[in-house]
C-alpha cells in the first residue's frame, strides 16, 4: 500500500481504517478519494467509480469534527496556503 494512503489511514478512527484496508487490492491502488460527511455512510471513489462502505458508523459532526483536527495536525492555518 502506498505510504502516503496509509499515513491518511493511520488518523481516521478505527472502523474506518479498518473498513477501507479491507477493500480489495486493486480498489486501494486505485484509490482517489474518501468521502466522510456527517449522518451518512463513508464513500471511497476508486478509478471514477464511488463505493458505499456501508460500515454501520455514521459520523456525528463532533467525530467528522475531530477526524479533521487529526488530519491536520491541529493546525487549520498551515493548511489556508
């Protein structure tokens, strides 16, 4: 797996990592996006083609909330430039 995909993997909470390396070989290489909205199912898009994880989590606004915070070191302004 990609290095780069897998230190994004590394900050999301468990069941998403989990749920996303469990997607075949072929869909993690192809991977082009992870879509995480709050109340909805996270969507993978892979080779121009979108996937419901249909995971059972739906994401609360202070989990998507946190998600982001992860992602970004908590730091919003290094990522404005």
């Amino acid at each position: 797996m990609d290095r780069g995909l897998q230190s994004i993997l590394n900050k999301l909470p468990e069941h998403l990592k989990n749920r996303i390396n469990g997607l075949d070989t072929d869909t993690l290489e192809k991977l082009e996006e992870i879509r995480i909205k709050a109340y909805t199912d996270t969507l993978v898009i892979a080779d121009g083609k979108e996937f419901d994880l249909n995971d059972g989590h739906r994401i609360t606004p202070e989990s998507l909330e946190h998600i982001l915070d992860v992602l970004v070191d908590y730091s919003y302004y290094a990522y404005e430039d």
